[in-house]
C-alpha cells in the first residue's frame, strides 16, 4: 500500500522455502489450473509427492495427505488413540501443533499457572476448554529428561503418544537434546506408547527431515508448510502398522480420514516442484546460510556484551532476550521481550520482514548479498543498543 519494499524474513510461517513465486512452482501450478483443480480419485502428483517424501524419510512407509498442519496433527493423535486404545497424549510444554484441543494444552501457560518444575500443570488455551481435554494431556518440560521419563511412565497405561516437535518453535526454537529424546522414546517403547514427530515447521532441518537430524525414530510423522510450496497441505505419515488403522487394502479403517480438498492437484503439483528443487545442495546451502548469520550475530552480541542469545539451526534462528540461551520454555518466557522488539523494528525500519517473536527464517531465494545485509543491519541494531545502554 504505501510502496515500501520488504526482505521477506517470515516466509509465510516458515512455509516459503524458496521465497514467493518460485518460477518452477508457478509453472507447475498454471499448468495443473487447466487441467483441473480437484478430482476425488488419486492424481499422479499426489503419488509422486507422496513417494519422495518416503525416499527421504527413513521409516515412514505410508503417508496421507490432509490441507494443514493442524488436520495432520489432529490425524496423527487419532492414528495413535485407534491404534493403541488409549486416550491421552503427552507434549512439551510451550510447544504449539496447531488447533486441535488438546495438542493446544499448556502452549500459553506461565509462571502463575505452570506449577512445578517436575510436573508441569496441563493449561488449558482457551475459556470454557472442557477439563476432560486438559485431565487428558500430559504435560513435559522441554529437555528435562529424567522429569519426563517419569512422567511418561507413571501415565502409560492411559498414554497414545508421546507428540514432540524437534525444534519447537513458540516454545524458544530449542533442539532437542539427545539425552531427553533417548529418556522419552525409551519410556515410551517401554510401555507400548507410540512417538510422533511433528515436522510441520521443522520438516526444512534438512534433506531427510527434522527427526532423522535429532536421533529420534517416531512412528508417526506430521508435515505441511514446505511440501506444498506455498498452497495449502499437510499430511500424515509413519509406518505401516500404524497407518492401517486408516484401512487399506482389504483393511477396515480404525478411523476415518479424508477431506474434500485433500491432495487437491495444486497443492500437490506445487509441493513436488517445492521438493524436487529441495536438493542435497539446497539444503546445505540453507544451513551455510544459517550458520553464517547466527555465528555474526552471535559476534556482534559478544561484542556490544548485549543480553542476547541466539537458538535455532538450519534455515531457522530465533533472537531471545536473555544473556544465556533458553533450554526450555520457561525459559524463554522469562525473556526481556523488550529488546526483542527494539530489534524488530529496527529490521522494520531497514526494509527486513521478521515476526515478533525475533525468529528469522531462510529461504533459497536469498543470495550471499541478502545475507550479508541481514547481518549488517544486526550489527547496527546491537551497536545502538550498546549506545542506550550506555545513554540509560
Ligand atoms: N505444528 C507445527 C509444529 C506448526 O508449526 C504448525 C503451524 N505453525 C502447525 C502444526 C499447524 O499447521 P497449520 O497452520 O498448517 O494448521
């Protein structure tokens, strides 16, 4: 509207992998709008994207594509309910997976509502959540092993699934670490109780996904933003025991899944040409990208002694307004926003698109130049903060 022009930093989400209007998206999509834009039976795309996805992904046999991340989710949790029998699910706390009710359990709590340490308190997100929802919800601390272990054993007999995201992003954009994954997925096998990684955002860590890069073996997986190449998808996954709960061949389905829009052609045309362009050397490309900005500002918060800290890999790093980097939600929570938003506006105000939350999310649309300028703009930001600083 007012003519500005903007370095897109947000990426719709974190869904636009190779930024807007990537040429071979465009052309894949104009070709399938005149050959029909919804069937009810199977398109050759919808195979084809299906396929890679199971190439790359190491254990996951079978996938079923929904519209978003949050019907995958929602699948997900239902794929493990039929097949286990039991109603609960067990999350970390702070991490968000959409909005199907119960996976929304405790992605706001704070300090007046959290509880303990070791047991986290199951929120509820919003007025009037029924307390059936939340009696049913699980809640684990971000990296503390032993404290989840525990949990997840004394919960078991009424346990689905254990749902983790490797990197959750509202939660401070934290890897795992590997001693809570091994703690969680042995007290899961331990007790029959299925894993799910939630790779809607993270699924762009790398060429075989975000769980491969975190050491963990799910039996369910959920995607979206990256496979659809900016139109609407999701889509559930995991092995093929599991999914037979959605039938099959000669197999009653457990439970029910589909959708009107469900692997509509366009998404699907426009996730595969995402994909195909996703190569070995795309990724380490991102990722040489990704390292070159959070080693600079990491640099430049050094320098200037700033109260900051950097998380994230990959394409993805997030600015938190802490000295010490967060390991888990609480911690981040305990973060001077404050500072965060200085330097959002300070990108505002130098033509750099980044939300509020201080995250900064990659694309390979972005050259040597565009980093290079990322990173000079940070470098102003932090020496201004020094001055402040100085000045208060
Ligand atoms: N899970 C995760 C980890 C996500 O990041 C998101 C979206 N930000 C979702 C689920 C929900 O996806 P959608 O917005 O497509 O429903």
């Amino acid at each position: 509207m007012d003519g500005r022009q903007w370095l897109d930093l947000h990426g719709n989400f974190t869904t636009l992998i190779h930024g807007h209007a990537f040429p071979p998206i465009v052309e894949a999509v104009e070709r399938q709008l005149r050959d029909g834009t919804c069937f009810a039976n199977p398109t050759l795309a919808e195979i084809a994207l299906a396929e890679l996805l199971c190439e790359r992904v190491c254990g996951l046999d079978r996938l079923r594509f929904v519209n978003t991340g949050t019907e995958a989710v929602m699948f997900a949790v239902k794929a493990a309910r039929a097949f286990t029998g039991r109603p609960a699910i067990a999350k970390i706390e702070g991490a968000y997976h959409g909005s199907y009710d119960w996976v929304e359990i405790s992605q706001t709590s704070d300090a007046t509502n959290w509880g303990s340490a070791e047991e986290p308190n199951s929120i509820p997100y919003y007025a009037g959540t029924p307390a059936s929802v939340a009696n049913d919800v699980v809640t684990l601390r971000l990296n503390d092993a032993q404290s989840a272990a525990r949990l997840i054993e004394k919960h078991a007999g009424r346990l689905a699934a254990v749902l983790l995201d490797p990197m959750p992003s509202r939660a401070g954009l934290i890897p795992v670490e590997p001693a809570f994954v091994e703690a969680v997925v042995t007290a899961a096998r331990r007790h029959g109780v299925l894993v799910i990684s939630d790779e809607v955002m993270n699924f762009r860590l790398g060429y075989t996904g975000a769980a491969a890069r975190a050491g963990l073996a799910p039996d369910l997986w959920t995607f979206g933003k990256i496979i659809g190449g900016g139109f609407p998808i999701g889509a559930i996954g995991g092995r093929a025991a599991v999914m037979s709960v959605f039938g099959g061949e000669g197999v009653a389905a457990a439970v029910s899944q589909g959708g009107t829009f469900s692997a509509n052609p366009v998404s699907m045309v426009a996730g595969l040409a995402s994909m195909q362009a996703l190569t070995v050397d795309a990724f380490e490309k991102l990722e040489a990208h990704g390292d070159t900005l959070r080693t600079r500002f990491e640099s430049g918060v050094a320098q200037h002694k700033l109260p900051l800290s950097i998380t994230g890999s990959a394409s993805l790093l997030r600015v938190h307004g802490r000295a010490k980097p967060p390991r888990d939600y609480r911690d981040t929570v305990a973060g001077d926003r404050s500072i965060v938003a200085r330097m959002v506006e300070h990108f505002s105000r130098e033509g750099l698109l980044v939300p509020s939350s201080g995250m900064i999310c990659l694309s390979t649309a972005l050259s040597a130049t565009d980093i290079e300028r990322v990173a000079t703009v940070f470098e102003a930001f932090a020496s201004a903060e020094a001055l402040r600083g100085e000045k208060a």
